[in-house]
C-alpha cells in the first residue's frame, strides 16, 4: 500500500461561487516530491478542473509561488515530506486577489515594477566604438544581490503593509530600483528616487523584514529598502543645505 | 482572517480578502514586531519621566525630593521594571538590525553585519559605563 | 527645496532611536531602579544641579529627552496607523504624535535654558 498525504486546496470557482472553499485529495507520498509534484497529480489524475501556474519546476522563474501551511513558498521547492504527516494546506498567495482557484492577479507589481524603471539609465549612451562598458568585481558585488531576484512576488505576499495599505510600492520593486541605483553603469538614481520619495515609496515600510524571510533567492529586500532610506534622507539632507549641488 | 468578502472594483468575480484588524496575531515574526514597536511608548514613558525630573530639579529640593519620592512607589517600581525590559528588547533589536541600513564599504568590500553589530554593543557598553560613572562620582 | 518632510521624520527617528537605544537603558538602571530600590544612593540635590548648570550637559538632556520623543512619534504613529488600522485618522494621528514630540522638545528647551 503506497504511502499518500492529504493535500488541502483552496479552490474558488467564481462561477459557482462567491467565496474560496477547500477541497481535499490525497495524493501519493514520495520523498523527492514537491507540492507542486502534487498539483500536477491532482491535475493529472484525480481533478482536471484545479487551476494554478507553474513552469519551470527549478526555483527560477517565479510562477508558482503560493502558500503551503499558510507560508509563502515556491510549491517547485517545497517538499512534501517537511510538510508531513499532512494534511497540508495549499492557497493563492495573501494579498493578491485571486482569479480563480490558485491562481491570482498580479498587474499591480507589474505596473509598480514597470514605475520604479528597472532598466540601466544614462544621459548619454556610449557611441558603439568606445567600446563595452567595464565594472570591476566590487562594483559589481554592491548590486548583485538584489539582481537575483525572480519577480516571484512571495515578498509581497509576507508583507503586511503591503495587505494593509495596496499601494505600497513593495519590497521586489524597491529591491530592484536600488539594484540598478548601484550599478555602477547607470546614472538615473535621483529620478528613481523621486519615484520611491512618494506617499507609498519607500517610507511605508516599517522594516518588518518577513520579505527578506521568504525571499527564496536570497535577495534581503529589506536591506535593501533600509539602505535606500539612508540613501534617501542623506539626499535629502543635502539638497536642503546645499541646493545648488543637487541640481 | 476575517470573512468578509470584497471585490476588486471593475472585476467583481475577483476574490479580495480583507486584512483582519488581528493580522498580527498570525505568526510570531508578527507578533515580535508589533512588541519591538511598542517598546516605543516605553521610550516616550522615559524621556517623560527625565522631563518631569528636570521640571522638578528646576522647581527646588523640595519638589525634586518629591519627585525622587514618586520613583520610590510601587506603581513606577513596577512600570519602570517592566519598562526597562521593554527598552532593552529596543537596543537588541535596534544594534542587530544596524547592518541591514548602514552598509559600510572598505576598499570596496562590505564590512561583514557582526563587525556593524559588535561595533554597536561595544559602543553601548562603553557609553552605559562612562554615563554610570559620571552620575554616580557626581554623588 | 525638499518636498516632503518624511526623510526629516525618519532622520529623527533613526536619532531618537540609537540614542535611545544606547543611552536608555543605563539611565533607567540607574534612575528608575538602582537609586529608587536603595542599591545606589542618589546623587544630592545640588550635585545634580551643579551638573545640569554645565553647557555640554544641558545639550547632553536636550538631545537625551527630545530625539526619544521624535522616535516614539514616528514609530507609534504607524504602529496605530497599520496595527489598528486607523487610516480615516492619520492626520489626527500625525498631529498628535509629532506634536507631543514637539512640545516635549520645547518644554526641555525652556527649562534647560532658564536653569541656574
């Protein structure tokens, strides 16, 4: 008899129904399966009709982030067996709303992401001839983490000030705005400053700090929303003394 | 979570839950935050109480003895107890979280977050000591 | 000219905080538990007088009791702000919060000026 485990699934049918409820499979246990082995089984075999994303099963590409056991988690890098002996709980990720079963809505951080202008910015592009363009393995070290990040969105989902307050710019946003202030290459930091000096920038955040918890790339955007704070207050400073040197 | 069923606007079939007032309740990583911010009340709770001591001491002896006298009471006994462990959850929370704001980099390397943080206690302990003896030679 | 004043607010906080965090809980040890328990006695009237007459000493009080305010100020202000989730509120929050700060500060500012 093949070991198996229960796996709890919010499903929302809008439909048929105008609330979330949960639906129970079981599902087999094996210990090199993660969740979303699981899914893909429910799916596969026992209920067609389940809806979530996923796509490259390797902790790269940031689909199928949601929340097993009522953590933020990518269900590819989940395991079934830290989560026995079951039943375990699988739910769209908080503070997102959700379209259907596990799956939710995420134009909100993709217009934030697109608003802080993660892109390298310079006044004036290098002619092709001069060459490409050089940064030493310490330059490159001040922004590289915040670089990793997989746009996953489970920092959004750890954040309660993000669930508090939705226009809160959000942690991955921020993170990547400073990954490309520190680059060494790109020259628009003061605009992205602008940005993130707003009502819901960067002073919303009251350093709470679970996004860096669940963060699985390791991105620490909490760091990095400190950092820009200091960055910002001392901007602040001196443009209130020295004026004519921020302009 | 509280029910409470709200729809995103323009796309009723959404589901929106809302933010229950008790979301801080959830986890213990909450929890502690919430703690590590009130510790702030405790803070005001002080500076207060040194506001009112220096009203005293410009007042005269008798109010300061008065005042001195108030300190001595069950009531402040207890709340400064309690008020010292608040602020001293403060000071933790504060110098370990030192590094994440304050990155230092020298020659091009990031000075490592436990050399921040060591600095930050190091800092304390010579401060509460220099500020110990100062007020008791006084006496 | 900076727009807003939050980068201000923050600064404050940052400096009420590290203050605190460094200074308080010494004073506290000392002030609010040690003199009153009866483990230390307590400086004399004059003694503590012929402290605070000193110049440095009276910046030393000033900064002590008024960045703690702003710290408080700023931090409790969001506590209520996301804790209680009083958003139809936040400016009576605001007032309130920054004006006790800046009350506390003028008060200290007054005593610590007209002591002899």
């Amino acid at each position: 008899m093949q070991p198996t485990v229960a796996l709890r699934v919010a499903r929302y049918r809008p439909e048929q129904e105008s609330e979330p409820t949960f639906q129970t499979y079981e599902v087999p246990f094996r210990k090199d399966w993660v969740v979303l082995d699981a899914l893909n089984y429910v799916k596969d075999k026992l209920d067609g009709s389940l809806s979530f994303r996923w796509s490259c099963r390797m902790g790269v590409c940031g689909s199928c982030g949601m929340k097993v056991n009522g953590s933020p988690k990518l269900t590819c890098a989940a395991f079934l067996s830290d989560s026995m002996p079951g039943p375990i709980r699988v739910e769209p990720m908080d503070y997102f709303p959700v379209v259907r079963d596990l799956v939710v809505d995420i134009t909100d951080f993709m217009q934030k992401l697109k608003k802080v202008k993660p892109w390298i910015i310079r006044k004036e592009e290098r002619p092709l001839a001069e060459g490409e363009y050089r940064q030493t393995p310490d330059e490159l070290d001040t922004y590289k983490q915040f670089s990793m990040c997989i746009n996953c969105m489970l920092c959004y989902s750890a954040c309660p000030i993000y669930g508090l307050e939705p226009s809160f710019i959000g942690p991955a946003a921020i993170a990547l705005a400073q990954r490309y202030n520190m680059d060494s290459r790109d020259e628009a930091a003061r605009e992205r400053l602008e940005i993130l000096s707003e009502h819901d920038g960067i002073w919303q955040c009251t350093f709470v700090g679970e996004c860096t918890k669940v963060c699985p790339k390791n991105v620490d955007p909490a760091g990095a929303i400190q950092q820009y704070k200091l960055m910002g207050a001392a901007h602040w400073l001196r443009s209130l003394l020295l004026p004519w040197g921020t302009r | 979570m509280s029910a409470g069923v709200h729809h995103t606007p323009y796309h009723p079939k959404w589901y929106r839950r809302r933010v229950s007032v008790w979301w801080w309740l959830q986890n213990r990583t909450y929890t502690g935050f919430v703690l590590r911010e009130l510790t702030s009340v405790f803070v005001a709770f002080f500076a207060l109480v040194y506001l009112w001591q220096l009203r005293a001491l410009a007042q005269g002896p008798e109010a300061y003895a008065h005042f001195l006298a108030l300190l001595k009471t069950p009531l402040f006994l207890v709340l400064d107890g309690v008020a010292f462990l608040f602020i001293l959850f403060h000071s933790i929370t504060w110098f370990n979280l030192a590094p994440k704001a304050v990155v230092v980099r020298l020659k091009g390397k990031r000075v490592p977050d436990w050399v921040v943080v060591g600095l930050n206690y190091a800092a304390w302990l010579v401060l509460s000591g220099a500020v110990a003896f100062i007020v008791l030679r006084g006496g | 000219m900076p727009r807003s004043i939050t980068p201000l607010l923050w600064l404050l906080f940052s400096a009420g905080g590290t203050v605190a965090a460094l200074l308080f809980p010494v004073h506290v040890l000392l002030t609010g538990l040690a003199v009153p328990l009866g483990w230390l006695e307590a400086p004399s009237y004059e003694s503590v007088r012929g402290l605070v007459r000193n110049p440095v000493a009276r910046l030393y009080v000033f900064v002590f009791i008024s960045l703690p305010l702003f710290h408080w100020a700023h931090r409790f202000r969001y506590t209520l702000y996301d804790g209680l989730q009083l958003k139809h509120l936040t400016e009576l929050i605001a007032v309130l919060c920054y004006g006790t700060a800046i009350l506390g500060t003028a008060m200290t500012a007054y005593l610590l000026w007209n002591i002899t």
